[in-house]
C-alpha cells in the first residue's frame, strides 16, 4: 500500500495531541528551514477550527513572539500569516489581545519585508472585528495613517478599514492626526477599494462635531458631491453619508447648498432599489443618507423653497405601502421638515 507522498516544505508531524508540541519543538531549532517547514505545517493544521483551541495554549503564542523578531524575512512574513489565520476566529484573536502582540505587530509595520507587512495588516484588520480589538488599536491610529503615504494599494485597503473600524469606536486620534487631510487625497484614487474604504473612514469622522467642521474647513465637501456620481453604489453611500453629518452644521448646509447638491441627491432618492440583495443593502444606505442630508438641508430658507417644489417625489416614497419601512421614516421626516411652518401665534 502506497503512503502519503512526502512534501519537503512541510515538517513530518505526528496524530494526536502531540502534533502542536512537536511542531512547537521545530519552532526553536535554529536552522531557519526548519522553522518555516514547522510554520508552513502549523498554517495546514489551524485552518481546522478544532484545533486553534488546543494551540494557543501551553506556550505556543510566546514562541510566535519570538519568531516575529526572527532574523529571517520568511520566518517573520510566515508568523504573521499563523497570527493570521489564529484571527479568523474569535478566541484567537482574544488570545492576541490578552498576550499583548499589538507592540510587536506595530514594529512590524515598518518591516523590510513586504510581505510581512502586508499580513500584519491582515492580522491588524482582523482584530477590529471586536470592540476591544478596535479599542486596543486606537493607539497605533497616527501610525496608520502614515503608512497611507506609502503601501502599495492592497495594503491601503486593509489599512483605510482598520481606521475606519477604530474611528467608529473614537474619532478623535484620526483627527488629531490630521486624519481628513490624509484621507482626502485618497478620494480621488483610481482605485475603487481605496475611494470605497477612504469614504468609510472619513465617514466615521464626520460622526463627531469636530470631524463635521474639518470636512468643511478641509474643502472636501466639493469631492464628496462628485463621489455622489461614482460608479459604485458603496462609494456614493458613504460620500453622501459624511455630507449628512455635514450638512448638520450652518457652514455645512451653507456650503452644500453652495455646490448644488439638492437636485444630486433627489436624483438618488428616486431611483429604484436593485434585485440583488447585497447591492439592495447598500443603495438602501444610499437613499436614508440622502433623504437625511434633504431634511438637514431643509432646514434653511433656500433648501426648503427649493424642496418644496420636489414635494411630490418625497411624498411617494413616504406613503407607498411596498417601500422599506426606514426609507419610508425617512422620507416621511423629511416631508416634515420641508413642509414646517410656525404657529400663528395671534390666533392664540
């Protein structure tokens, strides 16, 4: 009977319990080879979900620190990818926090390696999927956004949804860093991922009265009402999900209404809804931003007079039985406001 056929790059491993503590064993060998053989197999054995448990204990994520300051490129970029794959799971990636990686990760953010940048980003993203991972993060935020300036377009992508997930916890680090500046060079990017994820973040830094203020001092209002023509239904999403927040503030609604955004963000609020869901989801986000920036708009003279002769469009999407019942709040919201008059206090 034929057995297995031998693969070089992966070190022989044992059934049972002890496969990890063998494995572990090869993990402290000094020739590199050997250690990556042990890395490549422990990589194999933690895509089963069974198996993470039993490997993040008796000392195994201490001898992962180790290997991330290894003095091989491989050996650093291949840990990350371990640390990866233990992040796909939730007590992975509260073993990471409890173990306190998140110093070691971030001095891999400037390794020679690229590679191994590139999956300290992965390993980073991951983390965010929790609060307290997002929270943990919110330090490392100013590095974050320098490394903007200099990854290539994947590794921006990961990077702008990290600060995305840690500026929805807490604005203030990003903007304390200069965060809309950086961002908005990134909104013109060819690249439909970086605009998708950089109108994400900035988004997350609108939610807060200072972000609102920077978005009009930065003159990124102008961008944004371009972006409400974008290709893609997430970008415009989001674009007109930071002129909502905008919109909020007198400079805001003097500046939106300045750029002409009213009849843009009317033609979005009547187009009809797409058959996929994922895409339905998503112009659904599209269509509650707008109505909301209408009725933030309509809260000046000149919006309401301009509102006002829209009327109708606003009030079918507030009455019609087959529409999304938060379209339908929003719109009947809207309505409201536009609609608004002062009470005539002499009849009193």
């Amino acid at each position: 009977m034929a057995g297995y056929p031998y693969d070089p790059s992966r070190a022989p491993v044992a059934y049972g319990r002890g496969t990890v503590l063998q494995l572990l064993s090869e993990l402290q060998q000094q020739e590199a080879p050997r250690r990556l053989r042990a890395l490549a197999s422990l990589c194999d054995l933690l895509r089963d979900p069974e198996r993470i448990s039993c490997t993040i204990s008796g000392g195994f994520l201490e001898q992962l620190k180790v290997l991330l300051k290894d003095e091989d490129s491989i050996v650093r970029a291949k840990t990350c990818e371990l640390l990866h794959l233990l992040t796909a799971h939730r007590i992975g990636r509260q073993a990471l926090l409890s173990s306190s990686f998140l110093p070691h990760l971030s001095e891999l953010m400037d390794d020679s390696s690229s590679s191994c940048r590139r999956n300290v980003q992965r390993v980073l993203n991951r983390l965010t999927l929790m609060p307290a991972g997002a929270e943990a993060l919110l330090t490392l935020v100013p590095k974050l956004l320098l490394k903007l300036r200099e990854e290539e377009e994947d590794v921006q992508v990961l990077l702008l949804s990290t600060l995305s997930s840690c500026s929805f916890l807490d604005p203030l680090p990003a903007l304390a860093s200069d965060g809309v500046s950086l961002l908005l060079h990134k909104l013109s990017d060819s690249s439909t991922d970086i605009r998708r994820e950089a109108t994400a973040a900035l988004m997350a830094l609108s939610a807060c009265e200072d972000g609102m203020r920077k978005v009009c001092e930065e003159e990124v209002l102008p961008v944004l009402v371009d972006l409400l023509r974008d290709e893609d239904v997430e970008v415009q999403a989001n674009a007109a999900g930071v002129i909502m927040y905008a919109a909020i503030t007198n400079e805001g609604k003097q500046q939106c209404l300045d750029l002409d955004v009213i009849p843009i963000l009317l033609s979005l609020v009547s187009q009809d809804g797409e058959e996929e869901k994922d895409k339905e989801r998503k112009k659904k986000a599209l269509v509650m931003y707008s109505l909301r920036a209408l009725t933030a708009l309509a809260e000046t003279p000149q919006g309401r007079c301009l509102l006002l002769e829209q009327l109708p469009l606003l009030e079918r999407r507030s009455e019609a039985a087959e529409e999304d019942q938060d379209i339908r709040r929003n719109a009947q919201n809207a309505v409201r406001v536009i609609t608004w008059t002062p009470c005539n206090t002499g009849d009193l």
